[in-house]
C-alpha cells in the first residue's frame, strides 16, 4: 500500500470515529463546559463579540456562545456533528451561529478576524507536526491584535486562573 494510501485510510478511521460518536445526541453532555464560561467572562471583560471554535463537536460551547449574543463560527471534521449543532441553530434561531465541517489540519478558506480563537477538548488528539500546521492555518490571518497583545501579557496569569 502507498503512502497516499495510508493517510487516506488513517483519515478515514478517524472520520469514521467521530461521525459514530457523534451519531449520539449530547454524547459529552449539555450546557456550557467550565472553560467556556471562564471565556465568556474574558469576552465580556474586553468586549470582545467574534469567536472561531476549533472542533466544536455537537456544539455544547458554540451554542452557548451564541445564546450569550457573541458571533460564532464552528467547525468540526464531523458531518453528524455539524447536522447537530445546525439543528439546534435552527431550532433556536440563533442567527450569530454558523457553523460549518471542516479538517483543522487544512487551511481556513476566509480572511475573517476573530476577538477569540477558541477549542475546547480537540486539540488533543494531535501531534507536535499537526498542531503546528493547525496554528500556522489560524495565525496572523484570523487573530486580533487584542488576542495577539492579550495573550502575550497574560499568559501565565491565564493558566493560573484555569487551576
């Protein structure tokens, strides 16, 4: 088997995974996880309004999100997923979400800027080589200059207050 065949393959599974857990309604659960609600509190602080969610699954964090009145953009590689999180856009009229399937490890095909670039439980599942192309395809094109500036002086205050 070639190379190009072992990725396509390895992807597959991976794809399969994902769309099998996420064939589950709620599968990890309901309402806001504790992240989250630390973020929104740091968007409302800086009244910040854009978010990107980076594999926002079946939306737990992005629909919360959106309730709060902050503009949302997920994506996540599951379809099953997607259709969930669409459902429950629709059925809520949330009209800040949008939410669409895509690879984090490929580039963003937009040149939107977010206040907030946002993942929560996906980021995980990836190596060193993967998660550097993952933050090359979000750099400069989609991060704000608060975020940028933010983050630079407060990251360790940041992840002290995660404890």
């Amino acid at each position: 088997m070639s190379e190009d065949n072992t990725i396509i393959e390895n992807e597959l599974k991976k794809l399969g995974y994902w769309n099998d857990i996420y064939s589950k309604k709620n599968y990890f659960g309901t309402g806001p996880t504790k992240l989250a609600i630390f973020a929104k509190e740091l968007l409302e602080k800086n009244s910040l309004q854009k978010i990107l969610e980076l594999g926002c699954g079946q939306g737990r964090d992005c629909l919360f999100f959106a309730k709060q009145g902050f503009d949302v953009f997920g994506f996540d590689i599951s379809q099953d997923a997607i259709s969930f999180v669409e459902e429950c856009r629709i059925a809520e009229n949330l009209g800040n979400l949008k939410v669409v399937v895509h690879d984090v490890t490929k580039p963003l095909d937009f040149n939107s800027e977010f206040d907030l670039i946002y993942s929560n439980l996906a980021l995980q599942f990836f190596d060193l080589n993967q998660l550097g192309a993952i933050f090359d395809n979000i750099n400069n094109k989609h991060i704000s200059k608060f975020e940028k500036e933010y983050f630079q002086q407060n990251l360790e205050s940041i992840f002290s207050d995660l404890k």
